[in-house]
C-alpha cells in the first residue's frame, strides 16, 4: 500500500499534544492519515510531519512520497492536520485531486496557518470549493478520535481538549468566515498590509506614479458622449448615478463596457467625457475612432476609467494607436479584468504595461474620484462605494502583479 518512507501508525502522546494544542505555535506540521477504500473493511492509518532537509511540507510529502495512487475504486482520507495547509500546499492538493478524481479528503485542522496572508486564505478557500474536499476546524470529538486512533492502545488518556476549547471556537469560526469569502473586512485588512503593500510596490515600480487628484471648475468639452436620460443638473453629459454603480461594480458584469475619460492638454485645459461600447466597437476602440480629438502637434496625456480591462485585440489597438501619437499618453484605471483567464487578455495587458501604459485597477480614491467629476448625482446624494472596495481592488491588483510577471492566474474564478 505505502512506499518505504512511512513512519507508521502511532504518534507520540507528548507530540499529539505538544503539536495538537491550538494554543501553542511549534515550528513543525504534522498530519495524521486515516484511509479506506470503498469495497474494503479495512482502514490504512499513518502519520509524518514535514521534511526539512529537502523542504517539503507535510502534505506535499504525503502525497508526493507515501500515497500509493490506483486506478480503481474510491479512495476516502481523513487528515488531521498541526497547522492548516499554506497557500503553495493547497495548489498541491488542488493539482494532486485533478490527477486523482477517485479520491475524497476530509481535513481537519488544530490551528490556522498564517491567515493574514491573501495567499493562505484564497488557498483555503478555492480547496473547500473542489469537490470532494472538505475543510473543518478541529472540535473535541476529532481529538477524541486522534487519541483513539493514532496512540498506541492501552495509553493512559490525559490529554482533554477542554483546557482549550475557547480556542477551537475561535478557529473554527475564523475558518467559517475565511471559506465564505467574510475574512476581508476593512477591519482586517491591516493585518494583510505587509504583503499586500509589497505586491502592489512591485506593481507600481512598472507604472508611472498615481497623480494627487484635484477637482478643478474647468469648462468642458463636448466631444459626442451618450446623453442621459433626464435628469436636473447642470452637466448633461454626465453619466447617471445608476449606470456607473451598476457598470462599475467589481462585484458583477454591467450590462455594458463604460469609459470614463480625462484628456489633459499640453495648455492645462482638460475635457472630460465618457462613451461605452456598441453594436459594432468596444468602448476603447469607440473613444480613439469617435471621441478623440487629435491634434498630432499638441501633447497630452489621457486617462481612462473603464468599467471592465481591454480585451485582447482592444490592447493591440492601442498599441497600434500610441505608436501613431507618440505625443499621447495613456494611463488605464479599471474597476475589474475582463476575462482574467484568458491568455490573450493576459497577455494583451502585460504587452501594455511592457510599452508603457500604466494599468491599474480602481481603488476607492479612485471611484470618489469619478463620482465627483463624472456622475450627475444631486445634491446629497453621496457615493455608494464601501470599502469592501479595498478587497477587489488588492485581489485584482495581485493578478495584475501576475499578469506583469508571467505567472499563471491568481484568482481561480
């Protein structure tokens, strides 16, 4: 059943509870396996911990040193895992149940590993969405089991998860709320800063730096947007409170691609207008054929808020457009990445950020911003915006880093 590396099937009583008690923090993982096959009576029990000499986390060396695969009949595991999986371990498993569709594994875990880092949690949570894996918080029964289960019998018992049991609430209700996506308060987000902030630095190195955004009286422009429905105000060109919250939403699909934009000429007039996608062009192949004004000797620089990211073919017009303007600028704010798995789209971004377009994904600032300058909303009537804002903004902001670097999507949907 197993290769030469098992350890076998009894744990050290001082170990269990040594590496078991939520309330201590020991370097090391340890797992504890209970397996069956289905048609079999009998159960496979086992247990290891992680490899340091060659660098290899508990479950990785489980299923890459130990699990023995077979073609047939379903394989059901439960694991007792020290500390939860971390986010490079749930890429393992994920990739392991692909290969491996006959086997379900139930895991069970003493404490949560690192949680304020993004990666752990989404690594958690794209787990517990696979079929045929469960994730849970250890509760007393489970001690209970591992007891009876993984220490040699006739051991006295003394080792009672009721000395922390305040503990095992507390993981268990903060494991809820990371696997139903509730664990990004703006509360929390403090506690995620340090990584964040380096993923986003990283981002911003290969980006022009983000302008201080003022909200000057400048007469505008009319340069042919769609004219709203009515409404008593006093730009009739802006877009409606309702369409830019629906539309820019990072939380749904509007029912159409929306652009914002801001022409900033070398004499420091500005216009500012917006214009969506039509029957026959999207929004951003609409403005460079319909709505700008070109002035092949003026310099400017645009900037465009966009409700979803250019596709494909949308970011190799744009190309095609700067080459001819060598005097334009471009700097590309949206609210979320349209088809984010897409190579194309991936790579037709990562082609303009690499000829120097600054893209950046809409944070907060951003959309106070474009509620200000943009929208014909009434007097008290304020912005919708939330900071759950802030939660899209960083996930969306790591795959674009991705994106950038090459890497293979962040966000699994």
């Amino acid at each position: 059943m197993y290769r030469r590396k098992m350890r076998g099937m009894y744990i050290s009583k001082r170990a269990l509870r040594k590496h078991f008690d939520p309330c201590e923090c020991p370097n090391e993982t340890y797992l504890l396996c209970q397996l069956q096959w289905r048609g079999s009576i009998k159960f496979w029990q086992h247990w290891l911990r992680n490899d340091d000499y060659n660098d290899c986390h508990a479950e990785q060396f489980f299923l890459e040193e130990i699990f023995e695969p077979r073609s047939y009949n379903i394989c059901d595991m439960t694991w007792y895992l020290s500390w939860s999986p971390c986010g490079e371990c749930s890429g393992v498993i994920r990739d392991f149940l692909e290969e491996q569709p006959n086997v379900n594994i139930d895991i069970r875990v003493a404490r949560l590993y690192y949680v304020k880092y993004l990666s752990n949690r989404m690594g958690l949570r794209q787990l517990n969405n696979l079929q045929g894996v469960t994730i849970k918080a250890m509760e007393a029964k489970d001690y209970d089991d591992c007891w009876e289960t993984f220490i040699q019998p006739g051991v006295n018992y003394d080792f009672s998860p009721k000395k922390f049991k305040s503990e095992i609430q507390r993981n268990r209700s903060r494991l809820e709320d990371i696997l139903q996506g509730l664990a990004f308060s703006f509360s929390q987000l403090d506690s995620t800063r340090i990584e964040t902030e380096t993923n986003i630095r990283l981002i911003k190195a290969h980006q022009s730096p983000r302008k201080q955004y003022t909200n000057p009286e400048i007469p505008m422009a009319a340069v042919g947007a769609r004219d709203p429905s009515s409404r008593e105000n006093n730009h009739g060109w802006k877009i409606q409170p309702g369409d830019f919250q629906r539309n820019y939403s990072p939380r749904q699909n509007g029912r159409m691609v929306c652009l914002l934009y801001e022409i900033r000429w070398r004499n420091c007039s500005i216009w500012r207008n917006w214009c969506t996608n039509n029957t026959e062009q999207h929004a951003e192949v609409n403005f460079l054929e319909n709505h700008f004004s070109d002035r092949p000797q003026i310099s400017c620089s645009i900037t465009w808020f966009l409700s979803t990211s250019p596709c494909g073919k949308c970011s190799r017009r744009i190309l095609e457009f700067l080459r001819s303007h060598p005097n334009v600028t471009l700097e590309i704010y949206a609210a979320k990445l349209f088809r984010r798995h897409d190579t194309r789209n991936r790579q037709g971004l990562r082609n303009l950020i690499m000829n120097g377009v600054s893209v950046h994904i809409m944070n907060l600032e951003d959309y106070r911003y474009c509620w200000r300058n943009f929208v014909a909303y009434q007097a008290g009537e304020d912005d919708y915006w939330s900071q759950n804002i802030n939660v899209h903004f960083i996930l969306n902001s790591i795959e674009v880093l991705h994106i950038f670097l090459g890497l293979p999507p962040f966000l699994a949907y």
